[in-house]
C-alpha cells in the first residue's frame, strides 16, 4: 500500500482519510495552513503529531511519502500540483481542476515520469459506469441527445464554494464538473462543438448556476448545474433511436456514496421508448461492491501499482476536455445576475 498525505482538512478530506482507514491505505501526513487544524486532523485520523504539518516544504520533501490527495479550494490546487511534481509525488486532486494548461502540462510531466495525476471525480468509479455502454448498446443505440443536470440547494452562507477568490468557477465547477464530465464521456466535444451556455451570477459575483445547450458528435446536449432549487436533483437522460434510459442520481447514488450511503440497495435505470413511456417502461436495478469513493482510492492505489488499460489514458483525456469546456462556457457565456 502506498503512504498517502492529504492536504487539507476540510469535509472532503475527511471523508477520504476516513475511507482510507476503512480501505487500508495508510494516512502518512497531513498539511494545512494552519497548524493546529492539522494536528487536531491528524488527532482523529491517527497520523503522528510529527506528520501533521503547516511547513510546505516539509511535508512534500519528505521520501516516505509516495502520493498526496489534494483538497483544498481551487485557487490554491496549481501550487500544491506544482510541488507534487517537483517532489515526485502521485496525486489524486478533488474536482474542480483549475485552468487546462494545468492539467496539460501536469499530464506531459508525469507521463514521462511514471507518475499518477487522477481528480477524485467519485461518479465515475461504480458499477453503473461499468456497465453503462452495454446499457447505452442495448436500449439506446446511437446516442442523440442527453440531457444531464445536478442541482444542490444552497444558500450563501459564506462557504468557501460562494467566494470567488477561492472558488473562481462557483456552481460551474462545483457542480458543473459532473454533468460536463458524463457529456465528455458519451460525446466526442471537438472544436465543431455548438455551444449556448448562461451563468448566473449573485450579486457576489459568485456563479450560482450555468445551463448549456448545444450540438456535437449528432447529439443534442442540455446540461446544468445550480445552486437554486428547492430540492436535489441529479439526472441524466440518455436518448438514442432505440430508446432513452434514465438515471435519478447518477452524481451521489443512494446506494453507494458518502452522501447518502446506502440507502437504498441498487441504483435504478429506468429504460423507455416511444408514445407511452410512462407505460411501457422497464427498469434494471444495478447493485454497487462498494461505496464509489472507496473504489476510487482502490482504482489510485492500483494506477500506482501499474494497472493502466486504455480506458485509464482515455480518462486523462476526458479530464482535460472537462476542464476546457468549463473554461469554454465561461468564454462563451452570456451572464445573468440574480
């Protein structure tokens, strides 16, 4: 197993240290800007009090840690990427990435020096992306329209993910990541992408929300993400001549994220076509080994051991376009204050 450190010590990075205690992989070091917030992260995650650091430099040079999971707000993510490089580290870096030129240079240096560089997108490590193209062959056939929106309720309540100095891409990041990263999956977004987006914007300057309408690839797309609704909402529609399947919470499962846990036994896919959907439907329940965040650590720590099929360069690829539709929607956008 590999040492890993975290850095950062707020909820995400609690619920990966905690995952890694479940799963087996050892908690090395800790690093925060502050000192105590370490040590009182390390206190409850049995990690030395001589491991818990504030000290940059101290904690990236030393050479029994093999990989960092980083967790700190996006504006920050381009220096602490930049030292793991620099010290050789493997990285497992929480979603939003910050700028494409980031993420293409990260991935020219680590190709070349064996190392890992994978963002904690947990949606993407369950068994109904596993078994997602054999759906999509199946019931839907050639895709031509998806529509994928994940909606989080929020008020600003000075939460770092309201402050565009830490946060620059608001909603669009936050939430957005999820909806862009399945249209990158299913759809080749090259540059003869059409694209309408709008942001919404609070009188912070904060991005509460961004809807995009396009075409690409013979496919219509309509994503969203936001902060402004009265209750979650995580969709995904995949349509095609066949026939369309529905997914209600494709981002956090209810059987298998550390949100909502397991409340519920399997995750349903709801498949349907023509004039009577609401009728002439069926479903396939689809049941998940683990939560989605534990498989993946499991998939990091198995990169680190070698494991990379074609599939593992293709999901680099997919996180750089992820990240440049999110830049491309900002170009792009008309904005709306609210």
């Amino acid at each position: 197993m590999i040492n890993i450190g975290i850095v950062g010590t707020g909820l995400m990075a609690s619920v990966i240290a905690s995952s890694c205690r479940k799963i087996g992989i050892p908690i090395h070091s800790v690093l925060s800007r502050n000192l105590e917030s370490a040590r009182s992260f390390g206190e409850k995650y049995k990690v030395p009090i001589e491991r818990c650091f504030s000290d940059e430099m101290a904690f990236y040079s030393d050479e029994a840690l093999k990989a960092v999971y980083i967790a700190t707000p996006t504006s920050m993510k381009q220096k602490h990427i930049n030292q793991a490089l620099d010290f050789k580290k493997h990285m497992l870096v929480e979603k939003p990435i910050p700028n494409s030129f980031l993420v293409n240079n990260t991935l020219n240096q680590v190709s070349s020096s064996n190392l890992i560089f994978m963002d904690a997108s947990h949606f993407l490590h369950n068994e109904f992306m596993v078994e997602l193209p054999s759906l999509i062959n199946k019931f839907v056939g050639n895709i031509t329209r998806i529509d994928a929106d994940f909606i989080w309720p929020s008020i600003d309540d000075g939460h770092i993910k309201f402050k565009p100095k830490l946060e620059p891409n608001g909603a669009l990041g936050d939430l957005g990541w999820y909806p862009i990263r399945i249209l990158q999956t299913l759809c080749d977004c090259d540059d003869s992408m059409i694209l309408n987006p709008v942001i919404f914007n609070n009188d912070n300057d904060c991005t509460v929300g961004f809807n995009a309408i396009g075409y690409v690839d013979k496919t219509i797309f309509n994503i969203s993400s936001s902060y402004h609704g009265a209750t979650v909402r995580q969709e995904l529609i995949i349509s095609g001549d066949k026939g369309e399947i529905r997914v209600n919470d494709f981002v956090m499962p209810y059987c298998g994220s550390f949100v909502y846990g397991k409340v519920v036994d399997s995750l349903k896919v709801t498949i349907s076509s023509g004039f009577l959907p609401l009728v002439e439907k069926q479903e396939r329940r689809i049941v998940f080994d683990d939560y989605q965040h534990h498989q993946m650590l499991k998939c990091f720590q198995q990169s680190i051991d070698g494991a990379r099929d074609e599939s593992w360069w293709d999901s680099q690829h997919l996180m750089l376009r992820t990240v440049s539709m999110i830049e491309h929607i900002k170009e792009k956008a008309v904005v709306i204050n609210v």
